[in-house]
C-alpha cells in the first residue's frame, strides 16, 4: 500500500516530525529526513496491524484525494 505523509521540521527541539494522513493518530520523527520516513513506515505497519479490515476501510482517506499546501 502507498501512503501519503507529511514530513514537517521540528524547529522546536530539531529533527522532523512526519504523520501519516491517511491514518489518522499515525505519528513518528527522526533526528533526519531519512530517519523520519524510515520511523514512519514502521509505524504505519504498526498501525495497520492493529486495525481490523473494517476499521481499516473506515478510517482511511479517499485515494484520490490530494494535500496542498496554501498560504493564507
């Protein structure tokens, strides 16, 4: 499966913080980007783990769906 992610720097204490959107609560960081997006993937395959295929289906976002950045 492919998800989308969004990869942020953590100008607070350093490092990047990446969630994926379309697992709602699915958060990890890393002290790289590298680190970030390897940290994200296992707890992504955690999560899916944890859920069950009908608590899967509903909680996922549509496919085709996009995220965009604005500036308001």
């Amino acid at each position: 499966m492919r998800f989308k992610v969004i990869l942020e720097e953590d100008e607070e204490v350093g490092g990047y913080i990446v969630s994926c959107s379309g697992l709602p609560g699915c958060i990890s960081q890393g002290e790289t980007i590298e680190e970030a997006l390897e940290n994200i993937k296992e707890a992504i395959q955690a999560c899916l783990e944890s859920l069950a295929e009908d608590e899967l289906e509903t909680c996922m976002v549509n496919p085709s769906s996009k995220i965009v950045e604005v500036i308001a």
